[in-house]
C-alpha cells in the first residue's frame, strides 16, 4: 500500500473511531481527522512490529483495518485525556 492508500485508510479510520468514540474533541473535525491518519500508521506499526501480523498490501485487508482503527482509537483516547480539557465546553 502506498503513502496515499494509508491517508486514505487513516481518514476512514478517524471516521470510525470518532462514531465509536462520540463526543467533543477540542481540536475538532480536523484534529481528529490527523489523529485518524496517525492512528492508522501507528496502528499499523505496532500490528508489524510486536504483534508479529505484518500489514499486506492489500487495502480491503480487515486485519490492516483493525489495526488502523485500534491506533486511532487509542490516540484518540489519549488526546482526549491530555487535551480534553483545554477548552470551556
């Protein structure tokens, strides 16, 4: 899969963890649209690198969608502990 292919993924990703995930985030539509596309490559990461599944080149593998998902929604987590908070709401 390409630079573009995981951009893609990654957008898709934010999306389904933002439905999982609802609430307010305070950077946004577009901060959690970044958080989408890191979690899918630092989702994708930590699936190759310690959980011994490595990523396919294929874009409709559901393992390298849950990879992505789960990344997106741990750093959605994390950034909503870290940041959650910043804004009166």
């Amino acid at each position: 899969m390409g630079i573009i292919s995981w951009i893609v993924l990654g957008l898709l990703a934010g999306i389904v963890a933002k439905i999982l995930l609802p609430g307010r985030d305070p950077g946004g539509l577009i901060g959690t649209t970044i958080i989408g596309v890191i979690g899918a490559f630092v989702g994708g990461w930590i699936s190759a690198r310690f959980l011994d599944r490595p990523i396919t080149n294929e874009f409709y593998d559901g393992a390298t969608w849950a990879a992505a998902i789960g990344g997106s929604l741990v750093l959605l987590v994390v950034y909503r502990i870290f940041f959650g908070h910043s804004r009166s709401r």
